[in-house]
C-alpha cells in the first residue's frame, strides 16, 4: 500500500486551474484527477462526491486490469483508455505511475480536440506531480519530526470548533 498524498496549497490551486482549463476548453462536463488506489484528488464539474469516490475507485481498480491485459500482450503499459457511449464519453490518461486523469465528455465533443487538451494537461500535471515529490523529498519532516509537532489539543479543537 502507498503513503497517502501530501498536496502543498500552492500545487493544489496550479492543478484545480489545469484542470478548471482542461474542463472549459475541451467542452468536457466533469475533470478530476484520482491515485492508483481510488481516492479521488482534485475535480472540476458536477459531479455529487460520494459518485466522485465510488467512480474513482472502479476507474482505478479498472486501469489495473487493463494494465494487467498489457502485460499478457508483453506491452508496458496503455497510458489511456476511451469508453464510449451513446451519450457521454471517460477517457482516462495516466499522470505518471501513481496519478491518473480522468475526463467525461458529451457525445457533441470533439474527441480529437479532447485528446489533445488531455496530452496538454496532463503533460502540465505531470510537472505538478514532480514538483510535489520534490518537495517532500526535501521536506524537514523526513528526520522522523511529525507535521503535528508544536499543534495543541485546544488548536484542535478551535480548528474543529469543538
């Protein structure tokens, strides 16, 4: 199992505009970006969070199997997958090897176009995701000091206004 993701403010805010973007300029109805556990990260469009969360979770139990039919073809990996329907469209397009964006868009979309603002953004995350790790891996919490040293219990509870 991997460590959960540690997502600084300023990254957060540079991947809810890529994907703010990515939702406007290719027409899509709903963006987000999800771990290769299913845990939904960032998202753009309406979509009601518990859907969001249970979606997230098949799309990457999902991109698993997938990756395991690659692998029986002695292919590395597909890096995206399109499913269609009469009505809407998901195109999943890997981020890196933990992260993945996914992207549903109305049968009126231009599939071409949305392929190619998808190749755009998620070459743009990509960049995100390696500035995050950067960050952690030079992080002053590696030596062990938890992120909660210095944090009160009356700084919970003012925080949760208990």
């Amino acid at each position: 199992m991997q460590e959960n993701f540690v997502i600084y403010n300023e990254e957060y805010v540079l991947i809810k505009k890529i994907l703010d973007e990515l939702k406007h300029n290719s027409g899509a109805e709903i963006v987000f970006i999800t771990d290769s556990e299913g845990h939904c990260i960032a998202s753009t469009g309406d979509l009601d969070d518990s859907y969001l969360n249970s979606i997230s979770s098949l799309i990457a139990g999902s991109i698993s199997a997938v990756n395991s039919i690659a692998q029986m073809l002695e292919i590395d990996k597909f890096t995206s997958v399109l499913t269609e329907s009469d009505s809407k469209s998901l195109y999943v397009s890997l981020i890196n090897e933990r992260t993945m964006l996914i992207t549903i868009f109305r049968k009126e979309s231009n599939l071409g176009l949305v392929r190619f603002r998808v190749k755009n953004a998620t070459s743009e995350l990509a960049g995100v995701f390696t500035t995050i790790n950067e960050k952690l891996q030079s992080n002053v919490f590696k030596d062990d000091i938890s992120p909660f040293e210095g944090v009160t219990d009356e700084d919970i509870d003012e925080i949760f206004g208990d």
